[in-house]
C-alpha cells in the first residue's frame, strides 16, 4: 500500500554492486513510496558522482562493495549528501562499523535478516520524512511579542510573590502549600498566555 500524500516524487540513490539486492531496494520503495525516482549505480565513486549531479531524499548504500569499504569514502558521501540521510544496508553486522558510521552521520545501519526487510517501509518512511523537514528549512521565527510596561511590573510581581511563597515552605511542605503554589503558578501562566496572544 502506498503511503504517501503529495504526487512530488521522491527521488532515491541506491549504491549496491548485487543486482538482487538493488532489485529488492527498488521493489520496496515502488510498493510503498510511488512516485519513485530511483538511481542505481554499482560503485561509490559512480554514487559520489551522481551526488554531484543531483539532489536525493535518501540514499542506500551497502556497507561493501566489492573489496571497498564505505568507511574509506562515508565522508565523502555524506559531504555531497549535504544533509540527506544515508542509510547503510549489509550483509555482515558489524557493531564497530556501525558505530564508527553512526558518529560520522550515517543516518541508519541495517543488517540483513528477514526481520529487517519487514521494516524496511518503516525505516525508509522515517528517514524521507526526516529529509523533508531538513529540506524545508528551519521554521520561521514568531514575531516579537509586544508587553507593555505594566503587564513586565505584574508579572515580576507574581513571581516575587512565587519566590517568597517558596522560601517560606517547610522542606515537607503542607497541601495548603503547594496548592498556593500551584495558583501562582496557574496565574503566571495565563498572563504569560494573555501576553503572548
């Protein structure tokens, strides 16, 4: 079942020399991510070429290909990434791999098992959304909100009435207490509301 809710394609890099593999890749994320575009090349340096080239909102790499290890070239990925998650996809785990790729950025390492298939929609669901946000930017900030001199002087009131209120109770405080505390608060936070509207 697709699940997505725009018609903009996503566009994928998959860099995996086993044609299987990238068959698999490529069935997945047709099922569940159409529209689709997907780029599929065999070595690193023809993925770090099409990286140059184009822009993605996710790459799968394998962790291997042919005697090469992606530790030799991740830097250098993730450089022409420029903030696209990659996710590295292999046969062989290899916690210390996985860590070193993880402090680096290497968004996801997955091992190849039966279980991690199944959650393959899921992982690539996540990172293209997280790849979206990315791509959207920072939010705006909000505009200054405008307080007046009198609302400053009421509020500094409430809370040096909260600061006393708290200097004066015991180190076990009473239920009386706190449910005054509990009121200032309650004040502070609707004028700080009242303020910020």
């Amino acid at each position: 079942m697709n699940q997505r809710t725009n018609n903009r394609p996503r566009y994928v890099l998959i860099i995996e020399d086993n044609v299987h593999h990238a068959e698999l890749l490529t069935e997945t994320l047709d099922r569940h991510f159409a529209p689709v575009i997907i780029h599929t090349v065999d070595t690193f340096h023809d993925g770090k070429e099409f990286l140059t080239r184009s822009t993605y909102d996710l790459i799968l790499t394998a962790a291997f290909i042919g005697s090469e290890s992606i530790q030799g070239v991740v830097k250098d990925l993730l450089g022409l990434a420029r903030g696209t998650p990659v996710i590295v996809i292999t046969g062989k785990g290899d916690e210390s791999l996985a860590a070193k790729l993880s402090r680096k950025g290497v968004a996801e390492y997955l091992v190849k098992t039966p279980e991690t298939l199944e959650r393959l929609p899921a992982i690539f669901k996540k990172q293209l959304e997280k790849s979206l946000r990315l791509k959207a930017g920072p939010l705006p900030n909000p505009p200054p909100v405008k307080i007046t001199k009198s609302q400053v002087s009421e509020l500094q009131h409430e809370m040096y009435n909260l600061k006393k209120g708290l200097s004066r109770t015991p180190s076990i405080p009473k239920l009386e207490h706190i449910e005054e505390l509990q009121k200032q608060l309650a004040r502070i936070q609707t004028m700080v509301t009242d303020i910020t509207k």
